[in-house]
C-alpha cells in the first residue's frame, strides 16, 4: 500500500482525496450489500422459503419500554429569580435551586401551582 505524506498536499487535493475515500467507501458498501443479498436469496431458496418473509422479520417495529412513553415533562419548581430556570423535583437538585434555599427561600415557595 502506498502511503501518502498528506503534509505535501494542498486543502484542494485533500478535498479531492476525501471526496474519492468517500465514493470508495459507498461503492464498497453497495458492493457488500449486493453480496449479503444474493446469499439471503440463495438461503432462502434452498429452504424453500420466500425472501420477502425473512427480510419482513427485520422490518417489524420495536416496541418502546413502558417507561419510554412520549411523556410531557411535569416541572414542579421554579427559580423565584429567573422563570426560565426550572425543575422536575427529580435527580439531582439544580444549583439555582440550592442557592434559593441557601437564601430563605422554601420549597414550598419555588412550588409550581398546577
């Protein structure tokens, strides 16, 4: 393999060289894909099985976990200093959150009515 002392070249023919990498990298991988295929094919038919039928197993959605719902996230403090600065009450505290109490201010008081 040659190797290239890319030092010598200019950001053009580093440009070039990147652009050419590219092309060879999805050239490859349409050729490997093109070869997974005709195997998948030649497998099936042997097993007598159609292709549509295996490739449709892979094709099946995922199911979420029932704790990955689209949830709306519920805030329930808020920095008595800056509106936009709020919390969940879950994890860890915030620092603007530590720093209101540390000035009298209570939770009760950072609350959010919902």
């Amino acid at each position: 393999m040659t190797m290239i002392d890319f030092s010598t070249l200019s950001i053009d023919e580093l440009n070039d060289l990147q652009k050419k990498a590219e092309l060879e990298k999805e050239s490859r991988k349409s050729t490997s894909i093109d070869r997974i295929r005709q195997l998948i094919t030649a497998e099936a038919a042997a097993a007598g099985v159609d292709v549509d039928e295996v490739v449709s197993i892979w094709a099946v959605p995922r199911r979420k976990k029932a704790n990955q719902k689209n949830k709306e996230t519920v805030y329930r403090y808020q920095d008595p200093n800056n509106s936009s600065n709020k919390w969940t009450g879950k994890g860890r505290a915030p620092a603007w959150f530590a720093d209101a109490i540390n000035l009298g201010h209570t939770k009760e008081s950072m609350k959010i009515a919902n």
